[in-house]
C-alpha cells in the first residue's frame, strides 16, 4: 500500500510549479507543546512549501525523519487554548506523546484555508478535520506496516509512535523517511475508542500560558525584522473627514521621518518607534470634518427609525396574531454599542517586494486577509503570503487586520518592511465596534393564566459573518467592501421553549453607527439577554419557580438540557421558589438569578446562576458568584474549558456592568481606559463549575456559549434582590436608582 509517493524533494518540484509566493523568505511561527514557547524558525522557500487542499492529509500533518510531528492548522488561537486542544487531538490519534507535536497556524502558504476562527468551531470543525487527518495517516500506516511485515493488521498495535506486531516493528520515521503524505482525507477513518484515550481529557496546561504569566511570551508586538522601520497612522478628527492641508515643517526637527498620504489616509514612517510616535503627534494637520454619526442621547429612537431592508423570521410557530389574548406583558431590551477592549492594541508588519507581499499580523481570518488585500492592491492572492502570530486577545473583529493593511500600504509606498503599531486611542477610537441592539417582547395570556404566544422583535442591522471593510483602504480610497457584517447576529433569537404559539422576527436595518463587526458571541449574547429576562419576567408574573417553569417549558425529550437544568440545580443549591426574594431589609440586598441556552438552540448546553449583592442607594451592584454546568460533549482539555468557562463569566460581567462605547456627532469618544472602564481584579467574581464530559460525542465550542447567559443571569439576581428589572446594558448604577424609583413608585 502507498503512503508516500513522493520524496520531499519530488514534492517540493511539484509545489514549485504551483504559483506560491516564488522566493518569498522570512519567518514562520511555530509552537512546540514540549518547549512550551513560540519558536521562530526559518522560513521554507516556494520551493519548499506543501499542499493546502481541504482534502488532503499533508495540508493538516507532517512526520519528519526524525519522529516529529507538525500539525497545520487553518484556525488559530488567540487565547483560547485550541492549539494546545489540535495537538492533544492529534497525539492521541497517532499514539505519540504530545511534546512531539508542534502546530503552525493561520500561514496561508502552509495551512488549508478552514474558515475564519470565530463563532465557537475551533475544535468542532477545525480539530474534527485535524482529527480525521491524524486517523487516515495512523491507518495508513499501519496497513502499510503490515504488508511490509507480512502480518495482519489486527495483530499489529502503536506505541510513542512505533508500529509492532510479529516480532518486528517500525517507528513512523523509518516507515515515511520524510516523505509526506500522498493521501486523500479518509472521512470513514477509524478514530481511536475514546475508552483508551490517554491524551485528549486530560487537563493540560495550555500551550503559552507560563510565558505571558512570565512574561517570556512573544506576541505579535515583539516581532521584528531586519531593517524594517515605524509607523504611526494620523487619525481624523471625525468618522468623516478629509485632509485639506498638512504642515511637513512641524516636524521638520525630527530626524529622518517620511510622511504618507493617500487620501484621507496620513502616517509618518521613522527609523524608530518613539520618533514615529512624536511625528504623529506634532504633525500639523487641517481637515475638513463633518458631522455623520447620530446623538447619542437619541441612539434607540435612532435605531428604532432606521430603513428596514428586511425582514429575517427566525421562528414561526402557530399563529401569533391569532392566539387568545386576555392579557399580556410587553419589555423593551437594550444592548449598548461596545468595543473589543483588547488589552494590547493591534500591530502587524508587512514586507511588500518585487510587487509581492508579506504579511504579519494577528489576524483570526489569514486567508480572509489575503483575498482583502489581493482585492486592495490589485495583485494575485498567490503573490501574497499571511502569517498568524498571537496578539492581544480580542475575541472577534478587532483592529487587527487593519494594523495590517495599513503595514501593507505603507510598506509599499516606502519600499521597506514596516510595523505598524497602533495606539490604544487608535484601538479604542477605530477598530470596529458590536453595534446596538434594540428588542421589543411581548407574551400574551390565555384565560386560564398560560402563555398563549411569545411575540419578538429585534432591531439589528444587516450583514453577516463575512469582509470587514479595511480601514486602512477606506481611507486611503482603495478597493475594500462596502458591506457591513457584524457577524451571525440573529443567532439564539429564536427560543428553546415550547409555547403554542412563537415569532421572533429580526428587523435587518440599513445601516448601524461606526463600522461593525463581531465580538465574542455577535448577536447571542444580545438575543439571549433580551429572551432570557423576559422567560424571567413571565415565571414571575405567573408566581413560578424560575428554574422550574424552564424546565417545563423545554423539549422533555432533549435529555442533555434536563441534565443541565438538574445539575445546576443541586450544584447552585438552588431555592425553589417565585422572584423576588421577600424579607429583606435594608439598603445592602442580596439576589440570585439563572439562565440558560441551547447554544443556536443545536449544540452546547449552558446553565448558570449568578448571586449578586447590592447597595439600593448607590445603586452599585456586585457580582459575588456564577455557578456554571456546561455540556459542550467530549472535552478534549478540561483545563482549557474551564478556562474558556471562566473568562465568558469575566469579560460578560465587565460588560453587562461597565462597558459602553461614547461618541459625539463626529467620532468616538471613549478613547482611554477612564472613558471606558473595564473590569479590575478586585470585582472578579467566583466562577464554579460542573462539566459535563460525554467522551462518545462530538465536541463542541466553548469559547462563546456561556458569555451568552450572563447578562440575563445578573438582571433576574437583580430582580430578585430588589424586584425592579434591568433591560438596559450597562447595568451602571444610575440605571438601578431609576429601576428603583420606578418600581417603588
């Protein structure tokens, strides 16, 4: 049987002939799970590079002459603790230790193109691909082994990466001697019994951790090449503006600086960072500004009288208008503007010679990235190459591929590498922004006290998961997409309760203030807010137990949310009984509230209850405690889950209670940390949790489903404390006061 046809020379001629980046050196990144540290190592020529075809082993596996394994991965991690997830996956499919696999990522000339690393799919489609390509070699190999041997298969076993059976044995080294894989993904490969898994479930410490605690990481902002030079982009004084004149001779006593103009894009180039950074602020600029955003004070009624180019119904169940009305409960639901808040603003280098380009950023869609810069400059995708290093943590569309279209453009009007490294008022004032999202309920009641119909409407703008426009090239008037896409954001609109009678209906508007795209959980986290205080309000306008009302409104037979609702039951120690709590006194007030999802109501389950603590007359609120259950099926690392459990409670809890993005009629004003404050370490609630481990299943995504359930889990704890109801995100204390006032009459 073949495996390997092609020696890595053969191969490397016939990647040649395809049109690679011809000549193209520098750096890749690698991560060795042993060395637990990013290792540079030299970049292959054209010459050298391998196949990225979907349908190939070789684009996802690699075993070298001496045993080693490198895996190629089209989704990267940025925080997230996926490679590490990649290489357990791999290690145990091939029955090697993990400190031999080392994963390179998000390198379009050196990994299949698998789709942006957003929405949860790292592992679930990602690794799953990864995961079959590991399987096909490893049976491969050992059909290979056993025609060599003369053995059967069934009598041959692996161990650390050696083929036995018969009284002989071959290491995967000796079988390929360096070959790559000539085989096409077998999608009915046998996986390995999860009974004997040894390596993947086990709570691994995620590749890169000990070096960022440390502070021995390198990320994308400590990368550097020869001879490259600094940049500073000059922003405007508004969204819409132009440049009607710059004085060269403000900074005519800083040595050796260029200045870059293209339209309204402006930035100067020195030879190092700090004079750049002076050039940008000194440079003297008049411009030509406009008013185009609206009044802030008027957002919702901006929102609300935005066009509607149409309408998308994401459940139609029964007939709503028909349903019996005796009564009904009717809230408005509100999601503020927010930022990605990365602790570390955007930066990315790019070397563009001989008319072809190479990018580094911290890009979570490279190959994306390279078809949009293909697009602006007006050059072949093959004559472009992007390159992933890990950044700030962004968790969504952040600055990041903009950082690198600006080093692409600058690099290319100078005729160096450049770096380009945004401020943290470049970051918070000009990356694109979570838009606003507005939503009406309605619940209608039957004679007997029972809802009849569950009626929604959500005001959001239109576009999907797809191009953000660069920055960069708007400004510059370059080809870049005029749409806007703030990701999947009609996600969990619809419910997983069973009433008679159901529409959820999303209002896609014509267009959103600031440029929009997606951060962690685009749309669920709104959508979910918005429904699950709502199932709230109706358990409480019926007297019922929260927890319970959910769970008889849930499909009685999808087992694995009844599970969810019964463990976080007894793992929160949960009270039956109606909100609000009674009998409490006083102005220090304590309060429990739950949530849950079926996350895009088709895979992770999430149950979670926060206890909160607040002050009524400051109107501070708390956030003690999140239980959290989770069933996200087979978990590939514990460690990394819970870690991803904990930081959706974190980052959600910062958002849910201080985090609105500010603007004026011209641009953003939030700008610094002061103006838009994020959680501190002192304020961090306990986070528990129960994980639901199902080895027999599918994995699923962890890095999203529970920052979708936070929001609506402090407002209900709210509710409960004091009986007044928070609809509008921040829950910042001014907010509390008036909910007060309003309920108290």
């Amino acid at each position: 049987m073949t495996i390997a046809t092609k020696t890595a020379s053969e191969t490397r001629r016939t990647l040649t002939r395809r049109s690679l980046l011809k000549g193209a050196g520098g750096l890749v990144v690698a991560f060795s799970l042993g060395a637990g540290r990013v290792q540079a190592q030299d970049l292959p020529q054209a010459g050298e590079l391998k196949s990225v075809s979907l349908d190939a082993v070789q684009s996802y596996l690699a075993i070298d002459a001496d045993g080693l394994v490198t895996v190629y991965s089209g989704k990267i991690d940025y925080g997230t603790g996926v490679r590490t997830g990649f290489a357990q996956m791999v290690a145990e499919e091939l029955y090697v230790p993990l400190e031999r696999v080392t994963v390179i990522e998000g390198d379009t000339a050196l990994t299949p193109d698998q789709g942006p690393t957003y929405g949860s799919l790292s592992i679930e489609v990602g690794g799953k691909a990864i995961r079959l390509a590991a399987a096909t070699a490893r049976e491969a190999m050992l059909a290979n082994a056993a025609e060599q041997f003369g053995a059967e298969r069934s009598a041959l076993s692996i161990s650390d990466g050696v083929i036995s059976g018969g009284g002989q044995s071959i290491s995967y080294a000796d079988l390929l001697k360096g070959a790559a894989f000539d085989l096409d993904l077998d999608e009915d490969a046998a996986l390995k019994d999860p009974a004997s898994f040894t390596i993947v479930g086990q709570p691994i410490i995620r590749d890169g951790l000990p070096g960022k605690i440390t502070g021995d990481f390198q990320y994308m902002q400590d990368f550097k090449l020869e001879g490259m030079v600094h940049a500073r982009v000059v922003r405007p004084p508004a969204i819409s503006a132009a440049i009607n004149a710059v004085d060269e001779a403000s900074i005519s006593h800083l040595k050796d600086v260029q200045i870059v103009r293209k339209g309204a894009f402006l930035a100067v180039v020195a030879e190092d960072e700090w004079t750049a950074v002076r050039a940008a602020r000194e440079l003297a600029v008049t411009w030509d500004a406009a008013d185009s955003l609206p009044d802030q004070a008027e957002l919702w009624e901006h929102v609300r009288q935005t066009p509607i180019v149409k309408d998308e119904m994401t459940s139609d169940i029964g007939d709503v208008d028909a349903a019996p009305s005796a009564r009904e409960i009717t809230a408005t639901y509100d999601f503020a503007l927010h930022t990605h808040g990365s602790i570390g603003p955007s930066c990315a280098v790019a070397d563009f010679t001989d008319g072809k380009l190479i990018s580094w950023s911290s890009s979570q869609a490279t190959h994306r990235l390279r078809r949009q810069l293909s697009d602006m400059f007006g050059i072949p995708d093959d004559d472009i190459r992007c390159i992933y290093i890990e950044g700030a943590g962004c968790y969504g569309r952040n600055g990041h591929e903009d950082a690198a279209a600006d080093a692409a453009l600058l690099a290319r009007e100078v005729g160096r590498p450049v770096r380009v490294q945004w401020m943290r008022h470049d970051e918070h004032g000009w990356d694109p922004k979570g838009p606003p999202t507005l939503i009406d309920m309605t619940a209608r009641f039957d004679d007997a006290g029972d809802v009849s119909a569950w009626d929604t409407e959500f005001f959001i703008p239109q576009g999907g998961g797809g191009r953000v426009a660069l920055l960069g090239a708007d400004l510059a008037d370059l080809p870049t997409t005029s749409e806007l896409n703030p990701g999947g954001i009609t996600n969990d609109s619809a419910i997983p309760y069973g009433f008679p009678n159901v529409r959820t209906v999303c209002h896609r508007l014509e267009t959103t203030p600031l440029r929009p795209s997606w951060i962690r959980a685009p749309g669920r986290m709104q959508n979910t807010f918005a429904n699950e205080c709502f199932i709230d309000e109706i358990a409480a306008e019926l007297g019922a137990d929260p927890m319970e009302y959910r769970r008889g409104l849930i499909d009685q037979s999808d087992a694995r949310g009844l599970e969810v609702l019964d463990r976080l039951r007894d793992f929160s120690e949960w009270e039956a009984r109606p909100s609000p709590s009674s009998g409490q006194e006083g102005a220090r007030l304590a309060g429990r509230g739950m949530a849950y999802v079926k996350y895009e109501l088709k895979r992770t389950y999430v149950g979670v209850v926060a206890e909160v603590t607040l002050d009524a007359h400051s109107g501070a609120i708390k956030v003690d405690r999140f239980h959290v259950v989770h069933d996200c099926g087979q978990i590939i690392n514990p460690a990394g889950v819970r870690a991803q459990i904990e930081g959706n409670v974190i980052q959600t809890t910062s958002r849910t209670l201080m985090e609105e993005l500010t603007f004026d009629r011209r641009m953003v004003t939030s700008l610094d940390w002061a103006s838009y404050p994020i959680m501190r370490f002192k304020d961090v609630p306990e986070v528990r949790i129960e994980l639901i481990d199902r080895p027999n299943d599918p994995p699923w995504g962890a890095g999203e489903p529970t920052a979708v359930v936070v929001s609506a889990a402090i407002s209900n704890a709210v509710f409960d404390a004091v009986g007044a109801r928070l609809r509008s995100v921040p829950f910042k204390p001014e907010k509390l006061r008036a909910a007060l006032s309003e309920a108290r009459g």
